[in-house]
C-alpha cells in the first residue's frame, strides 16, 4: 500500500507538480521512511524536475543526505527564512560540513527568520554538549550583538543557568581585536542584558559586575528604565540617585514615581523644572537627555530676573518644538529642524535669538536645543493682506524665502528698534511702521542668491 501511495504521488508531481501542504508532509514521511531503500530512487528521479518549482519539497527531500549537500546549501538561505526548523532538521544540517557552514553564514549574516534564530539558541541552550562548537560560535563572536542574542534568549529559557554558559560576564561581553583595541557590546544591550539578569535572585553578583561595567563605560544608560519597565523596585531603589544620574533619557518617568526616594539636591532641582514645564515632558526630557538641563535653569533665571512681567506660562508646541513665556522673554523647547543643513540667518525680518544652543548628531541633524527670543503678543490681523505680501518682498529681496503659513509664525515687535540689526534706522520704512517678524526661526530658507544684510 504505502509503495502504491509513494507511486501515486510521484506521478501526480511529475505530471502536475500540485500537492497540497498534507499531501506533501506524507510524501515526505514515506520517503524518509526509505521503504525498501526507495528514497535515493526517488530524490534522483524527481530533484530536477522539482528543485526550481517548489524548491520547499526539495529541501525536505534531501537536506539530511549527504550525496545532496551542495544542493542543500543552495536551497538553505530561503528555507531558514521562509519555514520553521525543527531540532531533528536542524541536528542533520549539522552533521553536514558545508552544510553546516553556510547555517552559520546565515546566522552570522542574519539572513534567517528571528524565528529560526531563536529556536537554534534554544536547541544549543536544551543540548549544550551536542552543540558545543555552535555555542563557541556564539560565545566567541566577534560581533557582538550575536553574543548578546544568545545571552538574551538563555536568561529567557534559562536564567538560573546562567553562569554555566558564562563565567566572567565583563569579558563575555567584550572582545579585544588584532589591534589590541577593546570592543564593547552596545549601551542598549548591556542595559537590557543587566535588566533581565536582573529578575533572578541567582544571578546578582553578574548583575551587579555588569551594572557598574555599564556605569564606568556608559555614563548615559538604560538601566533606570530597563528597570522600571520589569518593575524591579529592589535593584533600582537601591542605587536610585546614581541610576538617574546615569539615565540617558527616561528621568520625568523616575521623577514622577520615585521622587520621594530621589535626593532632596536632585529631587528639588528636577521639581523646579518639572512644575514650569510639565505641560509638554516629552520637550523636557529631551532637554535631559542631552544635558541641557543645567543651561535651562541658568536662562529660566537670567531673563526672568531681567523681565519686568515675571509671568511664567506654557504658550503653545508644534511639530519641532514647544514654546513658554519666561517673563518677557520665550524659551523654545527645540526637537530637530526642518532646515538642518543651515543655520537661520539673524535677520531684520526674524525675531531675534538672544540665545540659542543646538544639539546635532554625528549626521549633522539637530536632535535637541534651546532657544530664547522676545515675548511678542501682537498678532497679524486675518485681513492684513498687505502687510503679509509687503513682507514676502522684503524677505525676497533679502534673498530669503518662506516654507510655511505665516498668520501663526508671526508678531509684531513693540518698536522697529527691537530688530535684529546694526541699524535699525536704516531699515525700509514699510516695515518701520509695521515691524512684522518670524517667530518661528526654522520656516525661513535662503534663496539661490541673497543681498547683503542690513
């Protein structure tokens, strides 16, 4: 019977190659069942006319026979993306040297389902002496998000066991190259590993080695918010004021929950700024997260000293930034810039920066900043149509142009004399009467060809 099944199925392939997903699993079973030593016959009879066709069937066919290895090695890659390997597939391509090898490109390469990935650690994890050549694979890579993968997916299968698989965690996670030039896994993965190491009891001797790697090579971290995330109170209230000292980004959250445990010297610096501005603490966290904290306060308290109306009020954010009255004076929270490449130009036509500190990337683009300008409350009247086309000309002959709406960008100074220039006497007399700025320094783009300024 089962010789008449495999006869059948060999026909209904080689005459119309259409099997669905069970038909195939039984002919698959029936020819790895090597009925009277059928399954060379078959593999050799049907490869080439269904290695192109349904390159999944010709996998199964051959991947643990070694006359096939070098057609497996072709048909791997796509096979470890597409379909979920299982330990008896995974201990046969193991048994295969080229076979073998191009798995461990793949890993290497990630060319490979996150499934399949997890599910080969796993295997290592479940039969470490089996593997053990794989797991040195692993332990020893020289890159060194490959280690930390493995490590993540041990705590998470096994964390008790941790310290089996690896004993000195600091040179676990470190590798020094031909150059003697030493190798760090990344912030984000050491926090994260510290983290999850962290949730059992049996490891935090590595946890606390790891902790202070993290601290004396990554002064900015994650291991604040890893922690909060696993709600593990215990590791973070015990070092708390250090912990957020050291947070790259995630110290509004620790204020907001762990004040009370905070440092008065911390906790009172970080209430003063989180009462003024707690209406926008995304803008603030960034303001912390790229220490611009210390220069905030500083401005809170230069221009509110010098400010006749001592009103502090949150005023309004848009897509790259949040503004607040600082008496009579603005404090713009700055995320990025439209115009990364250039700097706004000081210009009559654009309210003046009385300040401003931006924080650029290793690409150049602004990914934080603080600015400072004039406090303007006349706003631009719906039907002042002339005021708005007369200034389009005016920033036109400037060699300047604008991107954006400019009813909601725009005010009045309180005398043309409060313009960004040398002399403001020499300026144009249509904007002597009506003195309408830019408030909004990041709209305002530079023309093929510019005049001088005033």
């Amino acid at each position: 019977m089962t010789l008449q099944k495999l006869h059948n199925f060999i026909k209904e392939i080689r005459i119309n190659n259409d099997m669905d997903i069970s038909q195939k699993k039984e002919f698959i079973n029936l020819c790895q069942a090597n009925i009277l030593g059928t399954r060379h016959k078959i593999v050799d009879y049907l490869l080439p006319f269904i290695i192109d066709k349904d390159p999944e069937l010709s996998f199964y066919l051959i991947y643990d026979l070694e006359k096939y290895e070098d057609k497996t090695v072709t048909l791997l890659e796509k096979h470890l993306r597409r379909q979920s390997l299982n330990e008896k597939e995974f201990s046969a391509l193991c048994n295969l040297s080229k076979v073998k090898a191009k798995l461990l490109e793949c890993i290497q390469n990630l060319t490979i389902s996150e499934e399949n990935l997890n599910l080969i650690i796993s295997y290592i994890i479940n039969d470490k002496e089996k593997y053990f050549d794989i797991f040195l694979f692993f332990k020893e890579n020289k890159n060194l998000n490959m280690r930390f993968l493995f490590m993540k997916k041990l705590i998470e299968i096994n964390a008790k066991d941790f310290s089996l698989f690896f004993s000195d965690i600091i040179d676990d996670v470190t590798y020094t190259d031909e150059l003697n030039k030493k190798h760090y896994m990344s912030m984000e993965n050491l926090s994260e590993l510290a983290c999850n190491l962290s949730i059992d009891k049996e490891n935090k001797e590595i946890y606390e080695a790891l902790k202070n790697f993290i601290i004396e090579k990554f002064p900015k971290n994650n291991l604040a918010k890893g922690l909060i995330k696993i709600s593990n109170d215990d590791y973070l209230l015990k070092d708390i004021d250090t912990l957020f000292e050291t947070a790259k980004d995630f110290k509004i959250e620790i204020y907001k929950k762990y004040s009370s445990y905070l440092s008065n010297e911390i906790a009172s610096h970080l209430q003063r700024n989180y009462e003024m501005f707690q209406k926008t603490p995304f803008h603030l966290e960034r303001v912390y997260e790229y220490n611009l904290d210390k220069t905030l306060t500083e401005l809170v308290d230069k221009y509110l000293s010098i400010s006749k109306n001592k009103t502090i009020a949150y005023i309004d954010k848009g897509s790259t930034t949040a503004c607040y009255r600082i008496g009579d004076y603005v404090i713009k929270f700055i995320l990025s810039k439209y115009n990364n490449c250039e700097n706004c130009p000081n210009l009559y036509l654009i309210n003046k920066a009385y300040f401003e500190e931006l924080v650029r990337n290793e690409e150049g683009k602004c990914v934080a900043g603080l600015e400072v300008q004039k406090y303007l409350s006349k706003k631009l009247s719906r039907t002042d149509i002339t005021t708005v086309k007369e200034y389009r000309n005016l920033l036109k002959e400037e060699g300047y142009y604008i991107r954006d709406s400019i009813r909601p960008n725009f005010r009045f100074l309180d005398s043309y004399k409060d313009a960004d220039c040398v002399e403001p006497e020499f300026l144009p007399k249509y904007f002597k009467e009506n003195p309408l700025v830019c408030i909004d320094r990041d709209c305002i783009y530079k023309l093929a060809k510019k005049r001088n300024h005033y």
